[in-house]
C-alpha cells in the first residue's frame, strides 16, 4: 500500500522540525525546460484535464499558444526565449488526515537567469475534476509559464495524487490542504535556497485557485496567518489571495442543498465531499458509514459500493456513476435522516463540515480577494457573500468581485484562467481589488 511506503520514507526526513529553518525534503527529479517546452507540456495536461468535457483543446492548440504568448510577461520575448525554467518534483514530511507521518509530493518551477532574483512566489492549487494522472508531479501544468514572470510556482500534489496515489481523496478537508500546501510551500523555498538561488529583497508570495481549490486557496491564506510561526510567515511574506468560485463554508454548500431541495450542476460533487469526510474526519465520522448517508434509490443503485471504492477525481467519479447521478435532487441521493433538520444525523455531518468552514473565526491581514459568478449554480455566490461579509465585519482585507459575465460554473473557470494566463499578477491584484 503506498501509505505504509510513505510513512517508512518519512521516518528518514522527518529529524527536522517542520517550521524552522532546515526542512527536510527529498528531490526526485530535475529537468531544464524551454519555455516553448513549458508551453507545449502545459496544453498537453490541459487537454487531459478537459478531456470528460470533450473541449477541443489540441484543435485549439494555436490558438492557445497565441493567447498565452500574449500574456504581460515580466520577461520580455527575447529573454524569456532565451531562458531555462527548472522543473523540480519532490517529496517532503508531511502527515496524513489522520495525522500518520507521511511523505506528500509536489512541483515546483522557476526561471534560470545569471544573477536573477525571483521576485515573487505563486501557490497554484490546481482544479480536482481530473485524475491523478494530471497531478502537478505526473503532469506540468500550464500556469508554470508564469515562472517567466520571474516567478517561482509551487504546484502542490494533493493527498491521493503523486506518492500517495491509491489513498482516497478527502475532498472537502479545506483546512488540511491548507496545511499541506504550505508545507509543500515552505519546503519548495527549502529546495531553492540550497540550490543557491537567492530572493530578491521585496519577494513575497501569493496563492489562488479555483473551485474547491478556491476553497484551499482561502484556507491556505487562514492557515499561513494563524497557524504558522512568525519566522515561516516573513519567508513567505503572503501579498494577496485570488480565490473563485470556492466552497469557502462546506456546511452552507450541503445545507442549501438540502433546504432548497436542489444539488445543482454536478450532484456528484456532494457525493465526493461526503465521501471524503471518511477520511478526513475519520475519528468523528467513526461509528458512521457511507450507507448510512444514502437514500434506499442510491443503495439499490449500488452508490455506497462505488463511494466505498473510487478514490480518483471528480470526473471519473462521474464515469463510474454512469448517470445514476443525473437527478439534482437531494432525496434521490440522500437518506430522510439527513433531509431532516431535526435528526442526529443531519446535525452531525453539519457538524463536521463546519470543521472545514472557512469564514468565521479569523480575519486577514493581508488581501483576500474573492470573485464569485451570480449565475453558479453549483457553489451559489451566497456563500462568496456570506464569507466576504464575516470577513470584512471581522475588520479583515476582504474584496468581493462580480464579473460583468456571469457565467455558469465550469464556465467561470474557463474565464478565471484566461485571466489568470493574460494579467500579470500586478495587473490581476489592481484589476481585481479595484
């Protein structure tokens, strides 16, 4: 089992304490890249990630290239043409769900310049619908051409993907991620430093993503703010956070689903998320199974056979499902206990998700920005309002920004990476703080 691998080579990196200067990583591969190979690489993982939606991707291949090139790089044409971008893969000590010491793995990249300062760092948590084999390890994936913005990017496998392929998916654990991805963080600038790169002196991080990623870009901005030591937050000296779309508050995301009778766009994802809670809060879901959840048509359909069972992305999920996941009704999919408010059971799964809720309990200090579409009809924009509100009435840094399209969900992510891939992060920090 890859766990029990894991956790024998973790025993061998973990002499060092995690926070302080000297954390332990392991690099697994290194590799220099063009930024024409950068590029190239990066459309083949698109295509493989878009693949279940049919989006004609290698079609557009010229185009992509175009729009991309297009983008305000820091570095100008001939420099960046010029310029080797090194891909390092590595694991680090981290520890899983259930708190077991283990390796996780991630990506990071950053230009090659004689005598260059990277300026910045970006955390990129990367969307959760396709499968392993297009986690940052096993497959670049497009936004690692912003390290031509003089940028060093970290790509962080979430548990599950990379070295821990084989171990379920704890979806919904936002505070989790939070912390994985800022060790994966903290360990990439590890890396850097003892290959004798060396930061300019105004360098600073940002973090985003999209999505449920949207949901671990907020959490990873809670946890370097709260949960970090004072030395580890000045090395990463944390700008800004661009989060979209996000389950910011699990517990509202089921809650309206529920009360309103609706699960929206994709069904499965609530399926997911509840499958997850097994492994991310195994000790409070303890005396509970998948079963217990399910309505007699999800049972008889097989439904708890297959949660029990898939640990992959979203998308296969959906596959495994074939179509027993087309109704938006909460009743065809969950048990009359968990439809009524008033039952241990809907109290104790509201429970654990607020465990992961991300809207009370803190404020930032440096800028969250949040950007929601009115017209989602998977993660309504009431709970991107819900959390500016508590943020900003905490005295936080909080913007909350409607586009002018609004567009469905998975549509919003096609806009939020044509951003993404156009601004600098400059001009995205000014573009949508104002």
């Amino acid at each position: 089992m890859v766990l029990s691998v894991c956790y024998s080579r973790a025993q061998l990196l973990c002499d060092t304490a995690l926070y302080s200067s000297g954390i332990s990583y392991c690099v697994m591969n290194v590799r220099d890249y063009s930024f024409n190979e950068l590029l190239n690489e990066g459309i083949n993982t698109m295509a493989k990630q878009l693949a279940e939606v049919h989006a004609p991707v290698k079609a557009a291949r010229p185009a992509i290239k175009g729009y991309i090139k297009r983008h305000h790089f820091i570095l100008d044409k001939k420099t960046r043409r010029k310029t080797s971008y090194r891909v390092i893969n590595f694991e680090y000590p981290s520890h899983s769900p259930s708190g077991e010491p283990i390796l996780l793995s991630g990506t990071v990249t950053m230009p090659i310049l004689n005598g260059n300062r990277p300026q910045r760092m970006l955390v990129y948590h990367r969307i959760l619908v396709a499968d392993n084999s297009v986690s940052p390890s096993n497959s670049l994936p497009i936004e690692a051409v912003l390290s031509a913005d003089n940028t060093i990017c970290v790509f962080p496998d979430y548990y599950g993907c990379g070295v821990t392929e084989g171990c379920s998916l704890p979806y919904a654990a936002l505070n989790y991620h939070a912390c994985c991805a800022a060790e994966c963080a903290l360990a990439a600038l590890e890396i850097l430093q003892d290959s004798g790169c060396v930061l300019d002196t105004g360098f600073y991080s940002w973090n985003t993503g999209y999505s449920q990623a949207g949901g671990y870009a907020l959490a990873m901005h809670r946890f370097i703010e709260d949960s970090l030591s004072y030395s580890a937050q000045k090395r990463l000296n944390l700008r800004w956070s661009f989060c979209v779309n996000g389950a910011y508050m699990p517990s509202v995301l089921y809650q309206s689903a529920i009360l309103n009778g609706d699960m929206g766009d994709t069904p499965s994802v609530f399926l997911q998320g509840l499958q997850g809670l097994f492994v991310s809060h195994s000790e409070q879901m303890d005396t509970l199974s998948v079963r217990d959840f399910l309505s007699d048509k999800a049972l008889s359909s097989g439904m708890d056979s297959i949660l029990n069972t898939y640990n992959n992305g979203l998308w296969g999920l959906v596959d495994k499902l074939d179509g027993r996941d087309k109704s938006h009704n909460p009743a065809d999919y969950f048990s009359p206990s968990v439809l009524d408010t008033a039952t241990d059971l809907y109290k104790t799964l509201m429970s654990v998700l607020k465990l992961d809720d991300c809207a009370s309990g803190w404020s930032p200090h440096s800028c969250v920005v949040l950007c929601s579409s009115r017209n989602d009809h998977l993660i309504p924009y009431h709970i991107a309002e819900q959390t500016y509100n508590q943020l900003s009435s905490a005295g936080g840094c909080c913007y909350l920004h409607t586009p002018k399209i609004n567009s469905p969900h998975f549509l919003s992510g096609f806009f939020y990476f044509l951003n993404l891939l156009h601004y600098n992060e400059n001009e995205l920090y000014e573009r949508w703080r104002n």
